[in-house]
C-alpha cells in the first residue's frame, strides 16, 4: 500500500530531510531538539538552496508534518525532540530514503552525484544501484515520488528531483548557440552589478545638485 500526500512546502522538505541526514550522520543527538532542527535547516553548507528559517516557521512545519503522521514527538528531558516517520509512511527502504533526503537539502542532482552524496546515509554499490531506487521511485503504483529531468545543454547526465512539493515546472531551453545572458553570471557579478548601479545614481545626484545650483546663479531656469 502506497501513501499519497499533499505538495509540502520549500520548508517542510528541507525539515523532513535534515532529520532524515541527522539520524544517520550524528545518531547520539537523534531525535533532534526544535533549536537543533533550526540549525540544520539554516546550514551554509550541502544545502540548496540556502535559507534562513526561524524558530516560530520550523515550529509550524513541524506542526504541519506531524499532522499527516512524516513527524514523531518524543518528550522527555528540558525540551522535546523529533524525528521523521518516512520509512513508514512513504513505505519505501531506507536506499530510498537516503536518496529523497539527498534531493531534499541539496535539490535536483544527477545519479553520479547522488551517490556521492549519500555515501554517509547509505554506500551504494555503483551508479546503477542508485538509478535502480530512483526508477523504483518515480514509477510507484500511486504518485511517483522522484522524476527524471530532461537533460540540460553541454550536460552529460540527466538530473533528478523530488516530487513531494509536486511537478516541476519545466523550462525550455534555447536552441543551441543562441545567447544565454544569465546562464553564467554568478551571485558575486550581480552584487558587483548592482553597487555600480548604485554608484552611478549617487553620481547622478551630484551632477543634478550641482547643476542646480550652477542654473541657480546665473539665473538659469531648465524646467
């Protein structure tokens, strides 16, 4: 029997798939407290994209998750703790798991790369063993939870993505050797891009200020 749910939100995924990481890579803090979970969720790195969540927004996923039985409330010590019902839920295997949680904290990632990537929740064999769960994956008898994307140009593999926030929305390319302005413009040009824009206003001010006041003594009237 297979579980279909509803679209989870950016948030909710990146919750499910820090708790997922967290209980293969540091087992002694698993379950996680609420203040441990926001870290994860926040974390610079292996992480796509990067986000900044509070307390009171992870407090809600949670709250959302447990209500469609993804989340487990232990109580216990100062503070409670939580962990993921996926297995359960989803029934899928643990391979399974480890690839969704790859896909939900680092986004859409080829089979090669995946493999890469789970090596500290779960060592697969080889590249096929990992394309072998994502087919399983995507052809589920109720809703697939994985789907192939069509293949980027200049790539030499196809990349995959999870389907638990719902179908992606699929971009067409540009023929080839048409121009492609932002594909290669990085986070850094366009904060260098956008300080000469402002550089160039604040000059533009100054001119208009200055010109002003020239106008203003010799009795210029511009408008």
């Amino acid at each position: 029997m297979t579980t279909t749910l509803p679209a989870l939100s950016l948030l909710e995924t990146r919750v499910l798939g820090v708790l997922a990481e967290k209980q293969r890579t540091v087992p002694d803090t698993y379950p996680l407290t609420l203040n441990s979970l926001v870290s994860g969720c926040n974390q610079k790195s292996s992480r796509d994209p990067v986000i900044e969540a509070s307390e009171p927004e992870v407090q809600a996923a949670l709250d959302s998750l447990r209500g469609l039985s993804l989340i487990v409330e232990t109580s216990g010590g100062r503070a409670s703790r939580y962990g993921h019902n996926i297995e359960k839920v989803l029934h899928i295997p643990t391979q399974s798991t480890a690839l969704l949680t790859m896909l939900m904290l680092r986004g859409p990632q080829t089979a090669g790369e995946l493999r890469i990537n789970c090596d500290r929740l779960h060592k697969f064999a080889d590249i096929s063993s990992v394309e072998s769960f994502l087919v399983e994956l995507a052809e589920r008898a109720a809703d697939g939870l994985v789907v192939e994307l069509p293949r980027q140009p200049g790539s030499r593999e196809n990349r995959w993505m999870h389907l638990l926030s719902g179908a992606p929305v699929i971009e067409e390319h540009a023929p080839a050797g048409a121009a492609s302005p932002s594909a290669d413009v990085t986070v850094g040009e366009i904060a260098a891009l956008k300080a000469n824009v402002a550089k160039l206003e604040a000059e533009m001010g100054e001119l208009r200020a200055m010109m002003g006041k020239l106008c203003a003594e010799l009795g210029v009237n511009l408008s």
